[in-house]
C-alpha cells in the first residue's frame, strides 16, 4: 500500500515490483510470501476482468519457507512455567497465570485464545467451540484454517475455564469475552500481553526461550507421547491427519524412540 496505493493498476510493472521488493528488504521468505501471495492475487482478479493485459507477478515466485521442527516445552519445563507465573505474579496480573493453563492444556493458537467467549464453552458435554480469531484488534469469524471445531475439556483445562470466569467476576466485566486485558479491561488487541509474562517466566526459571506459541506443540506432543489415537490430536488442533504426521512425526512413537536407541546402547555395550 505505501508503494502502490496513487497509482493506477495498469501502470504497475514487474521492475516496479521488483525495486520494492528490494527495498522492502524481506527478513523472511514467509513474511515475503505472506505479501506476495495477495498482490499476486489482486493483479489476477484485474486481468481476469481485463484491466490489465499480463499479470506483472507472474515472474516473481513465492519463496522457500523451511518448515522448522516444532520446539515443545517439556512437561517438566511447562509445570514449572505455570508454578513461576502462579507464585509471582498478583492482582489482576493473576489473570495470565490462567490463560496459559488453558493455552497449555487445548492447544490453541493464541489468535484464538483471545477470540474466545464464555457461550462458545459447553459444560454439559465438556467442550467448547473455536469458530473465531482474533488478529491486529479485529475478530473474524474464522480460524487460521477456516475450520471449526469442538475442543474437549480435561481436568486442567475445565479449571483454568472456571478460574477465568471467576477472574472476570471478581473484576466486575461484563463482556461475554472470556479473555480480556486486564490493563485495557477490554478484549485484546494482539497477544503480546501474554507472551511477555511468559517470556518473564522463561527467563527467571532460565528455561531455554521458546515463542508462547509453543504452548501449541507442548499439547500436541503430550498427547502424543501420551499414545493418544492421532486422529483426535488431528482434531483438537484444527490439523489435517496428513498435516499432523508432517509436523509430529518424531512424536508419533511416543517413549519407544528413547527404546529403540537403548537397544542400540546395550547391543554395543555387550
């Protein structure tokens, strides 16, 4: 937009592309490919309706993204995240405490964590819908993978529910929002809050840093390592089944790699 935005469509040239690219200096070949990929589109929709006469992006390709290994905490890492941020922090900062009980325990994106609204919780069957995300102050009606779907509580994950709703009774909001800031008293606008009560976490219980993300993979891995039927992991993240090999394919097996590679140790200690 502050590059294209005066000036007519049909003027717009591949080298002119290209110059603001350079200048733009990407860091990342997603965060180019997450700007390419529209302007790619918005110049097909023009020369689908004749305005222009080639499509100046079709010269300039999406770049390779390396697919990096998730990064879990280990369960011993995440208890003692939780009992950091359970001791240290007070008042209304008691509130994120709670939030990463639950982020640790459903394994939701954190756009979706702050989406979330207590009539999306179904205490009767022990489940609640993720059907919303939140990104940059503005709710949309979808998820990262425009795919909805039922998260099923556990024991953990129904007391940081509760714990929440107690949080926003004890405060006096009245927003159906389950996660509201509690500097702003209104729904987040990103999850930076969060993260950096996390990051203070990581850091005074000198656990390797990880992005609060993770809390993600921490779940999915749990699950896994756990023997938990893939398909249900595949479903309590929103993944495909395919996707979900892809990504945790090192967990699949759960304890039976550290197995196999003790067979390895005893066969040449023999």
């Amino acid at each position: 937009m502050p590059y294209f935005a005066l000036t007519p469509i049909t003027q717009i040239t591949t080298e002119d592309i290209e110059e603001v690219i350079i200048d733009r200096d990407f860091k990342t070949a997603k965060t180019f490919n997450n700007c390419a990929t529209p302007l790619r589109g918005i110049f097909e929709v023009a020369f689908k309706h004749n305005i222009i006469s080639e499509n100046p992006m079709n010269k300039i390709k999406n770049r390779k993204v390396q697919v990096e290994t998730p990064d879990p905490f280990t369960r011993k890492e995440m208890e003692t995240l939780l009992n950091w941020l359970d001791q240290s922090l007070e008042a209304e900062d008691r509130f994120y405490r709670w939030y990463f009980e639950l982020a640790f325990w459903t394994g939701c994106r954190p756009s979706e964590m702050i989406a979330l609204r207590e009539s999306d919780i179904d205490w009767f069957n022990g489940t609640f819908k993720v059907s919303k995300s939140r990104v940059r102050g503005l709710e949309k009606k979808v998820t990262k993978t425009h795919t909805s779907r039922e998260v099923y509580l556990n024991e953990r994950s129904s007391l940081a529910l509760k714990s929440l709703i107690q949080f926003k009774k004890d405060q006096g909001y009245t927003s159906d929002y389950l996660m509201l800031c509690p500097q702003t008293k209104e729904p987040f606008f990103n999850e930076k809050p969060p993260r950096e009560r996390l990051v203070a976490a990581m850091k005074a219980c000198q656990v390797r840093h990880r992005p609060a993300y993770n809390a993600r993979h921490t779940y999915a891995t749990m699950l896994l390592m756990d023997g938990v039927n893939p398909m249900f992991v595949a479903d309590q993240l929103g993944h495909s089944l395919q996707m979900l090999i892809k990504r945790y394919t090192k967990w699949l097996h759960g304890d039976k790699n550290k197995q196999e590679i003790a067979k390895l140790t005893v066969e040449r200690t023999v």
